[in-house]
C-alpha cells in the first residue's frame, strides 16, 4: 500500500528504486528514487550485482506489473526485503518530482 511504502521509504537504508524507461522517470517520479530500466534487462542485473542485499529495495513501475518482475529478479538473486507498489506510481497519492 502506498502507507506501507511512505512507512518503509522513510526506515534507515530502504533505496526506492523506479525501474520505468529514462523517459517515465523525467516525467515524474517519487522523491529519492533512483531509475534503473527493468526493460533493459541485461543492464539490470548488472546494476543490481552492485547493490547491498541487506538493505530495503522499494520497487515501482507504472502499474506494477515491471516492478512486480523486477522483484522476482532481485530475489532471485538472492535479495531478502524486496517490496513493489502493486498498483505503481498510477496509485500512487504522495508527492512526485517532475
């Protein structure tokens, strides 16, 4: 839910990751989001090797179907604590950069 999200976002280490085209994420995205491509699937993986598997992955998409993808691959890397707006930054009812 978008409560649980804000609620996570906020803990020490959670990173949110917004894994919509550059081109989504210019026109808008949430606050401190960092856009990696879940299209660019090859690129992913690579960026994702680099992370610390001990920290919080907040993952959204536009409705939530790349997000909910993007976390299957993340735990299937071995990612414990991967969450995914369900409905994306289209339910989204927080604040928004553009």
């Amino acid at each position: 839910s978008n409560e649980q999200f804000r609620t996570l976002s906020a803990g020490k280490g959670a990173v949110i990751l917004d894994v919509r085209t550059p081109a989504e994420f210019m026109e808008g995205h949430i606050p401190n989001a960092v856009n990696i491509d879940v299209l660019h699937n090859e690129a992913f993986r690579n960026y994702i090797t680099s992370l610390d598997k001990s920290k919080i992955y907040l993952l959204y998409c536009c409705s939530g179907k790349r997000s909910g993808n993007a976390v299957s691959i993340m735990k299937e890397q071995g990612f414990g604590n991967v969450k995914h707006l369900s409905d994306g930054i289209a339910g989204w009812d927080g604040s928004v950069v553009k």
